[in-house]
C-alpha cells in the first residue's frame, strides 16, 4: 500500500556519516500529524505500507514532525502544489481525491479521508497482529460509517481536528491570550464522557466484567449483590465504550496537543470526565502512545506550541446536557418559526399554484428506448443484479432500473472515457459498465466499507481490468472524467454528483432519490436555477415540495392513496426542472425522462446531461 500525505516544506534532514538520512523535519498539518503517530505507534513497517508527501499550500497552523529513517523509510516527496494539479511525478489515482489518502494497486482501492486512512492502516497492523483486532471495536464497526452518515465519524474525522486547530491558532501571533473560550466539540466530549456505556454486546460484557449469567435488564436489576451490579456510568472507560479502540487514539493525540497549550492541571479542573479519559489511554498501553506522540513531535520543535505554554491561565468550556456521540447523525433542516414545513393539502396546492407561474415546461417524458443496447443473457452472472446478491424480489425491478441508465450511458460514451459511478454501493450498475465498455476506465465511488468490498469482490471474480474503487465522501473526489452516473443518489447527493459533473464540464446520467433529504450545504443551496431563484418561492415552499415528492407509491396497490401519488410524481418533476435549468444554465443539454418500466421504483426520474465540448 502507497499512504499520500500532505507536508508544507522540509525544515532539514539529518544524515549518517554515509550519507544515509536518519531523521526528516518537516512542517505537516494536523491531519498528517495524527496518521504518522498512529503509523509509528502501530509500527507499521515501511515496506507494507510506504509513506509519500505531497506538498501543499501552508496552512494556520503547522506541526514540526520528526521522522526516523527507522520507523518510516525512505520518505519519498513531491514538491508540486497538490493544490494546482496532481504531481505529474505519481502515477497513482491515490492523487484524484483529497489527502490523506492510502491505495493498495494490487485491489485497485483508493481511500480518502482521516478516519478511512486510519482504518486501513490500523486494518493493515492487525492483520499482521491479531490480538490487536479489538482496536477495530466490535465487529470491526469503529469509524466504519461514513462522516456524512455518523456523528460520531463526523467528530473524530472533522470536527475534532478543527476544534484542536483553534486552540494551536489562539496560541499564535496576536492571538496570544490569558483567558481561552474552548471550542464546543471540547465540550462535546466532556458531555459523551459523563454518559452511561452503550454497547451492542451489553449482557455479554456484563457478564464477563462482573461474572454473572445475565440476559436482560430485568435480570441485571434483580441482581442482590450490588458488587455483581454493573455501573455504566463508571465503565464508559473510553471513547466508545469498555475498551480502547482506534478512535481513542486518535483522540488522544489531538487532545495530547491540547494538553501541552492548557497544561495537565487546567484540564483536569475545567474538563475532569476527559482528563480522566486521557489517563486511561495513558495507562493502558503503559504511556507508550504519550512517548510516540512526543517522539514525532517533540516540543522544543512544535512551531505552534514551543515556548507558549504559559501564557493560558484560564480557559472557559460549554458543556451541553445529556449529549452523546453514539446518536446517529440525521442532517436536518433546522427551520424554525414560520420557516417549518407544512404537510397541510391545502397550503401543499397553494405552493404548487404559486409554481405554475414559474415560466418554464415542468415535466418528464416517456422513455423512448425500444429495445435495450445489451442482452441480459450475455452478462456474466456475476455483473447481473443477482450476481450481488440481491433478493430475488428485487433482481426484476433493479435490472429494469439499470438497464434505462445504461442505455444512455453507452450512447454517450466514447472509447478512453472515464466514466465515474457515484454512490456505486455493491457496483450494480458500474460493474455491467465496465463489462460493456471495456476501452472505459469506471470508477466506483463509495463511502461505505461493507458495501464496496461486495463489489470489489464481485469485480475480481469476473476478472476486470477497467475499475478503480474509491472509498470517500463525493466532496474529496477530485479526479478529471467524462460522463457521471448515479442510481438512486440519496438527497442533496444527487445535487453534489450535479456539480462535480458541471465542474468538470462531464456528461451525466442521473436517477435521483430521497427527494425530502434535501437541504443547503455550503456548495449546493435551494433553488438550484436561476428561474426558480427568481421566481419568488420561498425555502420553506421549496422544501416542502421535495418532501412531497417522496410521497411517491406504487400506483397498482389497493392502499396507495392514487392523488397523493401523483402529486408526489409531479412534486419530482419539479425539483428536477430546477436541476434540469441549472444544467442548462451552465451549457448543458438536457433530457428528463422517466426509466422504462416507471413501476420498477416510485423515484423513477431520470436526467441525462450532454456537454457540447
């Protein structure tokens, strides 16, 4: 495997009397920082796992790494800005997504993103040491879900990297000050830490912490002795339970920085429950993860703490009630007041009047494709719908979806193209692309782990040659291509799909999904055209259209309320001309039908886009 780190510039190397380097200094960003120590802490041998630096544009702060010739190889660096173009130096799609990033060539998977990047090095340790699993946490789950699904992803990958970032920049310049307002996440954690343990195997962990046979919670309470009692409060020992995963020590090397700006005594008086966290992690490994993160960054070199330790002598920290990070994540509105959605028919038809005096066609037309450009019967088994093990009630209506997105594609497509899969899940439609269009390279874009190894799998069994996994988020995709697919994108991703076709200029084919998941993010707000942002409906009117266009049900049941259908199928045209015009608005042409046999999904829209290059 290839890991891809971003440094800002090389302060010296020290070299033996050969010549040889023994020790790199270098200027790296947090995130860098955070994978290297875990890299060493893990030791992770240089030949398994080879470490590259790519260099980027500075940012506010930068950390001083020291790294030994011993425990990482020889450094390879590339000095081009990343932030310009990829270095013409690496021949490695590692580079078509943001850093951090780790490819292993020989599955053909890349990996963006902090919290996958550790997973895959800490995956890569213990499979050389197996009585390391648990740090993958039960079943192998810790930080499996993606950031834009898990809160609690979200926190270790984003927000905690950012939070620690302030508290380095407020140590800075003219930022210097005696008094420090701790970023909200700080809190966060204080707040998760007093919780009680959650966990899925609760009675089974009972039972072997406290040596008892126990199967419910009515058995627990009939418990006499209250030694055999088990205290949830006092067993929340880490992060995400009883036992130390991956996700304390990454948290533990960020807050370690923290540590060194407010200093052992101040966190233990203004954040107890997290200084008593840290103690654990401390003990648990004997300090051998506080001696290498002081290893990697010792603080006579640190550019952004040295020499400033004394200046903090107070620190203040908001500590919400009853928070947890075990909650999932649900991207809601937040429209509040007069701002919230309304469901009432009556307000639904005065919304949909007021869009009929938006002047413009809204609609979709009847698939006009015959007959399809393949035959199922010549398709590998393993590329069919069934082949990825799909229940066989759904096989029929899935190859009806595939075969309409198909059809464009292949119409659209030219030998040498890229063609990008977005949101791929277990490759049902990017696999039969690939089969198809062998003179293609396809890439399967997903965030999920589960899902993308069932099609990776799938992909090796029939031998392909032509497909490139991606395991991220659609923000950090940034590669060049041709032609962008997605089935049944999940709300505002269908939106981020759009835009990274329009940047790029590409074709797309899309069928979108989850029409009430939408909401403004910072690169895709509502309306999406001109026209309709002009038109005077208001975000709330908006909103409330897409959440009527998921009251969409199959016409030829007895307990679909018909009008309600068709208002929701009408509710999706709407939506869509707004995309459909914003696609026009930036060159495109664009087509908006509906898949062939319209009762294989009730979200059975599709937009096909070409660029007249």
């Amino acid at each position: 495997m290839e890991l891809y780190l971003t440094y800002h510039r090389i302060i010296g190397i020290t070299s033996s009397e050969t010549g040889v380097p023994e020790f790199h200094r270098l200027d790296v960003p947090l995130e860098s920082y955070i994978i290297l120590t875990l890299y060493r802490y893990l030791n992770i041998h240089p030949s398994n796992v080879g470490v590259h630096f790519v260099r980027c544009k500075a940012a506010s702060n930068v950390l001083s790494v020291i790294l030994p010739s011993s425990g990482f190889g020889m450094l390879k660096f590339f000095d081009q800005n990343i932030d310009e173009k990829p270095p013409t130096a690496i021949h490695d799609p590692a580079l078509f997504c943001q850093l951090p990033s780790i490819s292993s060539r020989n599955a053909g998977l890349i990996v963006s993103g902090l919290c996958g990047v550790c997973r895959r090095i800490t995956q890569e340790h213990v499979s050389h040491n197996e009585s390391s699993v648990g740090l993958l946490g039960f079943k192998g789950n810790t930080l499996v879900a993606p950031a834009d699904a898990s809160l609690w992803t979200k926190f270790c990958e984003l927000d905690m990297v950012r939070c620690v970032g302030q508290i380095l920049q407020c140590a800075t310049g003219r930022d210097m000050v005696n008094h420090i307002m701790l970023p909200d996440e700080i809190g966060q954690l204080e707040s998760h830490l007093q919780q009680p343990l959650k966990s899925h195997n609760i009675y089974k962990l009972i039972n072997l912490v406290n040596n008892v046979r126990i199967s419910s919670d009515g058995e627990h309470r009939q418990l006499t002795d209250t030694k055999q009692r088990f205290d949830f409060h006092a067993n929340h020992k880490f992060a995400e339970g009883y036992e130390k995963t991956l996700a304390d020590i990454m948290l533990f090397i960020c807050l370690e920085l923290v540590e060194r700006r407010l200093g052992h005594d101040l966190l233990r008086q203004k954040l107890p429950h997290v200084s008593g966290w840290f103690g654990r992690v401390n003990l648990d490994d004997e300090g051998r993860l506080y001696r290498v993160c002081n290893e990697i960054l010792p603080a006579s070199e640190d550019s952004a703490l040295a020499n400033k330790l004394s200046i903090v002598t107070d620190v203040q920290v908001r500590i919400p009630q009853e928070f947890s990070l075990y909650k999932s994540d649900t991207k809601k509105l937040n429209l509040k007041g007069d701002q919230i959605l309304t469901t009432n028919q009556a307000e639904v038809e005065e919304i949909l009047r007021k869009v009929e005096t938006i002047r413009t066609d809204i609609g979709s037309r009847v698939n006009d494709w015959d007959t399809n450009v393949f035959e199922w019967e010549s398709i590998p088994l393993e590329a069919r719908p069934e082949g990825g093990k799909l229940p066989a009630a759904r096989v029929l209506r899935k190859r009806h979806q595939i075969e309409s997105l198909v059809n464009e594609v292949v119409q659209l497509a030219s030998d040498g193209d890229t063609i990008v899969d977005f949101c791929s899940g277990t490759g049902h439609l990017g696999i039969i692309l690939a089969h198809l269009l062998p003179r293609c390279s396809i890439y399967l874009l997903e965030n999920k782990e589960e899902s993308q190894q069932r099609a990776m799998e799938r992909v090796a069994r029939l031998g392909l040659r032509n497909v490139t996994f991606f395991q991220c988020n659609l923000d950090y995709f940034t590669a060049r291509f041709d032609i962008g697919v997605s089935l049944h994108a999940c709300g505002v991703a269908t939106d981020i799909v759009l835009e990274k076709c329009f940047a790029q200029k590409a074709h797309f084919v899309s069928c979108p999904c989850c029409y009430g998941k939408l909401y403004n993010i910072a690169h895709v707000a509502y309306p999406r055209s001109r026209l309709f942002q002009d038109s005077g409906l208001l975000l709330k009117e908006y909103f409330c259209i897409a959440h009527c266009a998921d009251q969409t049900h199959d016409l030829t049941s007895d307990r679909t309320n018909v009008a309600k259908a068709q208002q929701g199928f009408h509710c999706m045209d709407v939506i869509d001309t707004d995309r459909a015009l914003r696609a026009e608005e930036l060159g495109y042409r664009v087509d908006r039908k509906r898949l062939k046999d319209e009762s294989c999904t009730p979200k059975n829209r599709l937009l096909i886009g070409s660029f007249n290059r």
